[in-house]
C-alpha cells in the first residue's frame, strides 16, 4: 500500500454519480484508490454489509500506519479536503 490508500466502496450499475463524484475528486487531488463495486465484488459486498452501510460510495482512508479512517460519503469526502 502506498503511503496513504483510498477505498471506495460503491456500485457501477446502476450508476452512482457520487461514486464518480468520489473517483473523480481523488484522481484530482492525485490520490491512489481502489473502487470496489459491491455489486460484482462478493467480498467487498460482505465487507460493506458487515459495516451496516446503507449508502453509496462509503470511502476509507488508510494510512501510512495502516490505520482506517471511515470518511463517509461523497459529501464527507468533500468536506475532508476542505479542511486540509
């Protein structure tokens, strides 16, 4: 993993424009992600449910320390950047 790591947890069908909102905002901010599609991704899908989410995208940060933070959503994730 890299030194900081992205994960977002969402779907690619249907589509989910905050998901894309998501990718979109950390390939700006030059940020490494992983998109899990909890549709597709069995694992990931189990993961996601194990959480109780509900929504989509639900975005990690993982950390130089390997420390998870849960960011939230899309809308989280704006508001993370915002405060850098």
């Amino acid at each position: 993993m890299a030194e900081e790591d992205w994960i977002i947890y969402g779907r690619l069908d249907p589509p989910c424009p905050y998901c894309d909102a998501a990718k979109a905002l950390l390939k700006i901010k030059g940020k490494n992600f992983t998109f899990v599609d909890i549709k597709s991704d069995l694992d990931g899908q189990a993961f996601f449910q194990r959480q109780g989410w509900k929504t989509v995208p639900q975005i990690e940060l993982w950390d130089s320390n390997n420390n998870i933070h849960h960011i939230g959503g899309y809308t989280q994730l704006k508001e993370y950047f915002n405060g850098e």
